[in-house]
C-alpha cells in the first residue's frame, strides 16, 4: 500500500491534472442535466424520451469512445518516455480507428427506433423519443474526434483546454436549446428533438476546440503532429485495438445495463421513466468525479510506467482511489438529506419526486464503491491492463445486479426500486474487486 510520503508527494501534482478533468466531466453531465431540466418543462414524457433515447444513444457510441482510451496507456507512457514522436503516432492511429467507425456506430443507433415499441415502451415516450434520438445521431462523428484529441492532449498534461471546452459548450448546448426546445427567435418548438439537434451543435463546437488547440499547442512544442505520416500503421491499430476494446466493452457493458434497465423502467409508467432519469442524472453528475479522477490516475500511473518509476505508479493510482471515495462519500450523504431539493430541480410534479426520494436513497448506498471502481478502472488502464474491469463489469452487472433487480422490480413488486437494488449490489461488488486488482498489481512494489 501507498504510504503517507507517498500521497504527499503525489497529491498536488494528481489534483493539478485531475481538478480540470473533473470540472470537464461535470461540464459534460451539466449538457444531459440541461437538456432534462428543459425538456422537463415541456412534458414527462418528453422528459422521458430523453432519459430512455440518451442511453440508448450512449450504448452504441461509448464502443467508439472506448475504443480512443487505449490512448490513455500509450500517450502517457510515451511521453513519460520523452518520445513525442510516438505520441504523434498513437493520435493518427487512433483517427484511422474512429473515423471508418462512426457510420457503423449511426447505423447502429438509428435501429434502435423502430425497436423502442417491440420493448413494450409508454407509447407517449416512443412517440417523442423517435425524433430526439434521429437527431443525436448526428453527433457521433464529432464525438469520436473529439475523444480521440482529448485523449492525446490529457496524456501529455495539456487538461486545462478539456475543461474549457467541455464548460464552454454547456454555453452553447443551453442556447441551441433554449431556441430550439421552446420555440424562440422564431423557430418552431421541437420539444425533446430540439435537445438532440442542441448536443449535435454542441458536440461539433467541442471537436473544433480540441482539434484547434492540438495543432496550435503542437507547433509551439515541436511541430511534429503537422509533419506526422497520416498513412494508416497497421501494427499500432492493432496495438489501440488491444488495449481499447476491453476498455470499449467495459464502458459498453456498464451504459448497456444501464440501458435496458432504463429500457425495463420505461415499461412501467411514465412517472417511474421520470423519477428514474433524476436519480440517474444524479448519480451520474456525482460519477464525473471518480471519472475524472481516474483519467488523470490512468495519466499519472501511464507517465510513471513509462519512466520505469512503477513507485510514483503505485501512489498515483491509491491516492487516486483515496480521494475518490472521500469524494463521493459526500454526495451520499447529499443524496440522503436533500432528495427533495434534487428532485425540484428537474421538475415541479410532486408525485415523480416521491419516486425519486427512494432512488436515490439507493443511489446513496453505492456511492463509496462507484467512486473505488471508476478511479480504480483508470489507474488500471494506465498501466495497460483494461481486461480486469472488462470481466468484473460483465459478471457484476450481468450475472448479479441485473436478473436480481429484474426479479426485485417484475417478480417481487418493488418496481423501479427493485432494479435498483440489483444495479447497487452489483456496484458494490465491482468496487471491491477492482480496487483489490490494483493492489493485487503493485502489491510486490517496494
């Protein structure tokens, strides 16, 4: 284990690099949470179909965005290395992956629509889904670019314009809405699809930003990404591929639970869709600071790894983990004693709060080992294993969490609680194996 020198002398330099990120991550969450908090005062329903269509939408593309963090291992370890050069190469590489990706990933996405009656979904949800998730498709390329240069630019220290861009399109996405949603500066009012157009715009603003910066950054440095050989390398593909797809299908498995239980919700009643997506919206905004934190320990640990100082690894990645739990222990506690002030914030119907007080007192119940496992995953993945989470996700969520809340919700009764209560013990579960994976891996670290 990590000792107190050990944090001390990784603590300034681990929030220097993580509190950008995490501000960033909460930037990204704020553009789902606007969008609920808008659409909510159009309908529950339109509230609903942004809930059930922004996951279905994240089910697919996350396999694109997962794939870009095998950049996170090989940028940060390069550069630890001092070989810039390489770090050129992984971003190029990295594009050749997710530019052919994204019209597979589009055509994925539009046939979930058809889909969403055979799933046994509130019609009124269906019917005000189909279009916002029409729109939203349209953002994945943009997204998969805009991962791609953010995983390059966070490898190589360079967080602070991932946060400005992330922030900055909060701006935008508001705007966009605020026009399109409701009607104003004479458009008509698109309601839940005029939020998906806003993302799209968003998400295009964000990619510019990054891209802008990476070139300009670069040719202050060396120059070299505008020199770099653009002709694919099969070799280093095939190397992302390695270390991104377990990494994807990690990512993919958790949104995907999430997914069909937001799926299985929906086929219940419109105020159990609504009260879910507050407590989703909630436990999600809290999720941005173990994400956060774990990216800038996948960074930290990457650069230790590549300079051969596997010591500074190991007290990255615990003092990662440390202030991650402590973190997110707070949000418990702030699930527990304001539910009702959460709730208000996404819409003034009594009845969705109700059903959103028990929610997210479950959500409470996971919050110290969500934020375990999501710091725990990064530091991992910084050190080139993105396996471990891959198969902990899998058997926790999948072969636990979801048949025991399926059986909880349908079986026993409980209805959206009982989904919830699985999702909570399979959380549990895969915190405390996957921050045992990274003591188990720098156990033998003098």
């Amino acid at each position: 284990m990590v000792s107190w020198g050990g944090v001390r002398r990784e603590i300034r330099p681990l929030i220097t690099l993580a509190l950008p990120l995490v501000l960033g991550e909460f930037g990204w969450m704020m553009m789902s949470v606007v969008d609920s908090m808008m659409v909510g005062r159009v309908s529950k329903e339109a509230m609903g179909a942004v809930s059930l269509g922004g996951v279905l939408f994240y089910a697919v593309a996350v396999l694109g965005m997962g794939m870009m963090l095998g950049l996170d291992a090989l940028v940060s370890q390069a550069f630890g290395a001092g070989d810039r050069t390489d770090c050129h190469h992984s971003l190029v590489n990295a594009l050749w992956i997710a530019l052919p990706l994204a019209p597979v990933l589009m055509a994925a996405q539009w046939a979930w629509i058809p889909l969403l009656p055979v799933f046994g979904v509130n019609q009124a949800v269906v019917e005000a889904a189909g279009p916002y998730v029409g729109a939203l498709i349209w953002s994945t390329p943009p997204l998969l670019v805009y991962a791609a240069f953010r995983r390059y630019l966070q490898g190589m220290n360079q967080v602070k314009v991932v946060m400005f861009a992330l922030v900055s399109a909060n701006v935008v996405n508001a705007l966009v809405n605020w026009v399109l949603v409701f009607g104003n500066l004479g458009f008509s009012a698109m309601g839940a699809e005029g939020a998906g157009w806003a993302t799209v715009f968003s998400r295009v603003y964000m990619a510019g930003v990054l891209v802008g910066y990476a070139y300009w950054w670069d040719a202050k440095q060396d120059g070299g990404l505008r020199r770099a050989a653009w002709r694919p390398d099969w070799g280093r593909i095939r190397v992302l591929a390695g270390l991104g797809f377990p990494a994807s299908m990690q990512i993919v498995i958790e949104v995907g639970v999430f997914a069909l239980a937001t799926t299985l919700i929906g086929k219940l009643d419109a105020t159990s869709l609504a009260a879910h997506q507050i407590a989703i919206n909630a436990a999600s905004f809290s999720y941005m600071v173990p994400l956060g934190l774990g990216s800038a320990a996948a960074v930290r640990v990457g650069q230790g790894v590549g300079s051969g100082d596997w010591r500074q690894a190991r007290d990255a990645g615990w003092t990662a983990i440390g202030l991650g739990v402590t973190i997110m222990g707070a949000f418990g506690v702030l699930f527990v004693g304001a539910p009702r002030l959460i709730g208000r914030l996404f819409t003034p119907d009594e009845t969705v709060i109700d059903a959103a007080v028990i929610l997210l007192a479950l959500a409470a119940l996971f919050q110290l080992f969500d934020g375990a496992q999501g710091v725990a995953t990064g530091a991992l993945r910084g050190a080139g294993n993105t396996r471990i989470a891959a198969v902990t996700h899998l058997g926790g969520y999948w072969v636990i969490g979801l048949p025991l809340g399926y059986w909880l919700c349908f079986g026993a009764g409980w209805g959206a609680a009982g989904l919830w209560t699985g999702l909570c013990v399979a959380l549990m579960l895969i915190g405390i194996v996957l921050a045992g994976a990274w003591a188990h891996l720098t156990g033998r670290v003098a």
